[in-house]
C-alpha cells in the first residue's frame, strides 16, 4: 500500500514540476473610462513560447473593452490607425483572438498558441488604443 502511495505521489510531483505539461497564463487588466487615459497591462511582459491562456478583467466601472491579440512583424512594427474612425486597421495585422464586449467589472478568457517574436494586446473600441490601451508581451523559445 506504501509503495502504490509513494509512487502516486511521485507521478503528482512529476506532473506539477514538469515544464513540458506546463502552460502558460497570463492576467491583462484593462480600465479606463471615456475621455480620460486608458490602460492595458500584464502580469507578465515575458513568457516562454506554447499554449497561453489570457484571463482580461474590465476594471473599469462604466466603460465597456475589449483585448485582440496580435503577432507582430516585428517589436518596432508600426500600428495604423484610421484617424476617421479611431481605430487600429485590423486588416493589415495578423489577429490571433480576441475577447469581445467586456461590460465593466466582468471577466473574459482566450486561449491561443504562441510562437517566439512580439506580441500586441489592444482593446480597439473607438479612441481606446489612441487613449493607451495596449500592451507589448513578448514570447520567447
């Protein structure tokens, strides 16, 4: 009975402590309200490359966002933005996801596998990425 308990609990520690089961998650916290300055920040601006959870909090109390995730060309790339409508031209990046239509102090996940390179979180609702809200996470090998 001892030796099947032992053995489970190495398997436990096995499966814990094992980079290659590991994924990553990363908490994005956006808040801002209209006519004022904006943010997006995470927790962590550098993760190892693989499968990604991003669990994003609307931290605002009356300002509905929104985070879209995009890989970047390269950590220097430039970002259109429509001057008429005061948004980011998404047809020009590469979009990996997105967590939409976030109402205020309520919560929203996206799941996406990352490869190495830079990558772009942004909440593109008219004037927000123009206000600040948006955040470089960097991924490594």
């Amino acid at each position: 009975m001892n030796i099947r308990r032992n053995i489970f609990a190495a398997l436990a520690i096995v499966a814990i402590t094992s980079p290659a089961w590991a994924a990553n998650t990363v908490k994005v916290i956006e808040s801002g309200e209209g006519g004022g300055p904006m943010n997006l920040t995470l927790d962590h601006p550098t993760i190892k490359a693989g499968e990604t959870t991003f669990v994003v909090h609307n931290d605002a109390l009356t300002e509905e966002h929104e985070m879209v995730l995009v890989k970047l060309k390269s950590v220097d790339q430039k970002i259109g933005v429509v001057a008429s409508k005061h948004r980011v031209d998404e047809k020009h990046l590469k979009s990996l996801g997105e967590v939409s239509d976030l109402k205020p102090g309520t919560d929203g996940k996206l799941k996406a596998k990352l490869a190495p390179g830079s990558h772009l979180l942004l909440c593109n609702i008219k004037g927000h990425y123009e206000a600040g809200m948006h955040a470089v996470l960097t991924v490594t090998k």
